[in-house]
C-alpha cells in the first residue's frame, strides 16, 4: 500500500503492518531486511520511509503502570501522546512539559528530540528513563542508565536506529493546571523584552509574520483547578485558510494579506488541565524547517532571516514560531551545546518551500544551528561528524545494534551509514 506523511511531502510503497503482540512484532523484525517504525506521520523528513517494510505499533497490546514512587511511569511506546496525557491525568499525574499538538506517539517524538518551549524544560527526550526495544535479531532488550547505558544514551534520541521500541519508562510530575494567555505586541517590543519575559513564564512563545510589525504572544502559566476549557485550540483557523489560498493563487499579495490580518484585534484566554492546554486544533497542511539556535543568537537570527524575506518580498505565508528549550546531556540532541532558541519556517503545503527552506537555512547554519531532525534540512554525513562532537560513538552503537543496517533507509544512510 502507499503510506505518506502528515503534510502529503513523503510517500512510500511497503507493506504496512500493525503487530497484535510483542511476539507478532519480533516476527516480523526477524524476517525483514528492511524496516522502519511510524507513529502518526509528523516528520517532514522521510524518516519512516521505507521500499520493503513499515510498522505501526497502534494496535500493539500494553498497558500503563505507574511506579510506586509515582515519579515515573512505564508506557507503550505506540500511544499517542494525546492517550498517554489523558491516561496520566487520571491517575493525578502529568508530563512536564509538551509541544502545541498532540497526536504524535510518544516513541517517534523522543526519537526525534520533539519539545515545548520553557527556558528550564528539555524535550521529551529528556523524559525517558528506560527502553524496552526489539533489536534487529527480533529479541527484546531493556536499556536504561545502568544496563546497557550506551545503547540507553544512544536510544534517547534514536532516529529509529537501534531497534523498535515497545516500553518506555518515563518521568511525570503531579497533575497541573495552566492559564493561557495570546496578545498582540510590537516585534521591536517583543525583540527587547523577550528575555525577561520567558524568565517570567512558565512557557512562552510567539509567532511572527515575516510582512507584519507585530508578533502573537502566547503565555502559559499554572494556575489553579478548573474544568477544562470550552475550546480545544488557541486560535481559529478559518480567516487564515482563506487568506492562505488567496497567497497560493496570488502569491504577490502575501504582504499585503499579512499586513491587514495583524491589524486586527487578536487576544484569547482559555483555562484548564495542562494536556488539554498545550495542544491546540492544528489541521492546515503545512511543510516546515526547524533550527535550535544558540539562545543568544536567536532573536538576532530572526531578525535577519525576516529582513531577508521582507527585501525580496517572498511569499512566506505561515508565521515563524519562536520557542526555548532547555540543554540537555543526550548525543544526537541539539540541546547538548546548551540552551537554544528554536526557530520554526512554515510553508502552506500547497506554495512552493524547497528554495525559500534551503536559502533560510544557510542563515540558521551561518548562525550556528542545528536542525530539528524531523523537519526539513539538507544535513549530510559530515555536517553531522562537525556538528555533533558524540557522532562517532553514536555510529558505533548503531552498527553494534544492527550491523546489517535493518533499521535504514536511504535518507539516513546518508546521514549515520
């Protein structure tokens, strides 16, 4: 069958199969030349591409169980975060910290070092404490910091490399409530003021349209028990599609469009459990680009690609989102050199992106970034040796774990074979 991606960019033909069982799925391991692991398609990337073989951990039997301490909690690594949240908040508990949508698995979003934003918050990666993964001989395995700590340190960010994870322990936190603020404010505000303001928020973020003078601001902060909120999104869609397919017809108005949009009076609140406040509705088709910038050159790196888009008047419709996220210890994370400012390019799927993604990202690389690795970048072999000083180690793992490259693809040979 053709299996594609959440924006309809990568496709594939394989066979798609959804193991019942941990023994279902060794089979299958065991039998395979090559495969590759999706959970809801959210990489921009081809990296569940694969000619032969893709799996689908949804119908996978687990159950939740909570440890006695109730700091951490061993899941199957098939739910969606969106299960996984609410099955937590029953039980009084919570993840620290989740990005602004929430269908992903919770395997495929460690794998790829997926994140929120809050100065002192890592990705989810950082949650992980422990794996139970089905290597490439199709036996299952546990890794954690104390038994086989290399494959453990590898496996936090694993791109899918080492094996198919089908448990994963992972750090919660007691069951939180959070307020949501948006607002309108000036960039030249914002660009002054937006250091002080993520010391002063839990989470922050903003999103700015590349032709517009102005930024959404949005806040969130715990607060106290309330019911959850009436909406299930933190903004409406419905003005901006229409004015996303006049740019895709008449892509010189993109200016102008944006320009009127931000003059409008954009504020909201909505108050509720933490998991059915981080998410929002997302359901516009979108390519995207991401780089974790050193946090001292985020804004400036914002600043000049924006000034780029605005001199050539390009048709970038979507806003760039703007996020922090706290370092990290883990190998193949963009965290690991310290604390960045991610900054995220969007394109309407249906307008062009390649050319305008590939020119931004020689600003973000001459800035020091480094990709978000589900979302779109040109990386190869040795951009990943120069960027990533634990490259090698990272490799040697990986060959250890499946020295005939079973869980390759194309695209990540180029990067890792």
């Amino acid at each position: 069958m053709t299996w594609s991606n959440w924006s309809g960019s990568v496709t594939a033909t394989a066979e798609v199969a959804r193991p019942q069982s941990e023994d279902e799925l060794a089979a299958l391991v065991r039998s395979a030349n090559r495969l590759r692991v999706t959970g809801a398609g959210h990489s921009f990337m081809p990296l569940c591409e694969s000619g032969e073989l893709i799996v689908s951990l949804d119908d996978l039997a687990g159950a939740m169980r909570i440890a006695a301490d109730r700091r951490t909690v061993r899941i199957p690594a098939g739910w969606s975060i969106r299960r996984l949240t609410a099955a937590l908040w029953e039980e009084g508990l919570a993840l620290a910290n989740q990005g602004d949508v929430n269908p992903q698995s919770l395997a495929g979003a460690m794998a790829t070092g997926t994140h929120g934003t809050g100065v002192d918050l890592g990705s989810l990666s950082t949650f992980a404490r422990g794996f139970r993964l089905v290597g490439a001989d199709g036996e299952a395995h546990w890794c954690d910091a104390d038994t086989n700590a290399d494959l453990y340190q590898a496996q936090r960010l694993s791109l899918g490399l080492f094996g198919v994870a089908t448990e994963i322990e992972v750090a919660v936190v007691p069951a939180f409530h959070l307020s949501e603020r948006i607002e309108k404010r000036r960039w030249a505000e914002i660009r002054e003021s937006y250091d002080e303001l993520a010391q002063q928020h839990r989470h922050i973020e903003f999103w700015f349209f590349p032709h517009s003078d102005h930024v959404i601001l949005k806040t969130l902060d715990p607060c106290d028990p309330c019911d959850p909120p009436p909406s299930t999104t933190d903004m409406e869609e419905a003005t901006f599609r229409c004015i996303l397919d006049i740019s895709a017809r008449l892509p010189f108005l993109t200016p102008l469009l944006q320009r009127l949009m931000m003059k409008s009076g954009i504020s909201g609140r909505r108050r509720g459990p933490a998991h059915t406040i981080f998410p929002s509705d997302r359901t516009i088709r979108f390519e995207e680009m991401e780089y974790e910038m050193p946090r001292t050159a985020g804004l400036e790196t914002l600043d000049e690609v924006v000034g780029w888009i605005r001199k050539k008047r390009l048709p970038v419709t979507f806003p760039f989102e703007y996020r922090t996220v706290a370092a990290d210890d883990i190998w193949m994370s963009p965290m690991n050199a310290g604390p960045v400012a991610a900054i995220s390019m969007h394109q309407y799927a249906k307008m062009p992106w390649s050319t305008l993604f590939a020119d931004a990202e020689a600003i973000f690389r001459g800035a020091g970034g480094r990709p978000h690795w589900a979302k779109r970048h040109t990386l190869s072999c040795a951009d990943v040796a120069a960027l990533y000083p634990m490259a090698g180690r990272y490799t040697a793992v990986r060959r250890a774990a499946d020295p005939t490259g079973k869980f390759l693809n194309p695209h990540l040979e180029t990067l890792f074979a």
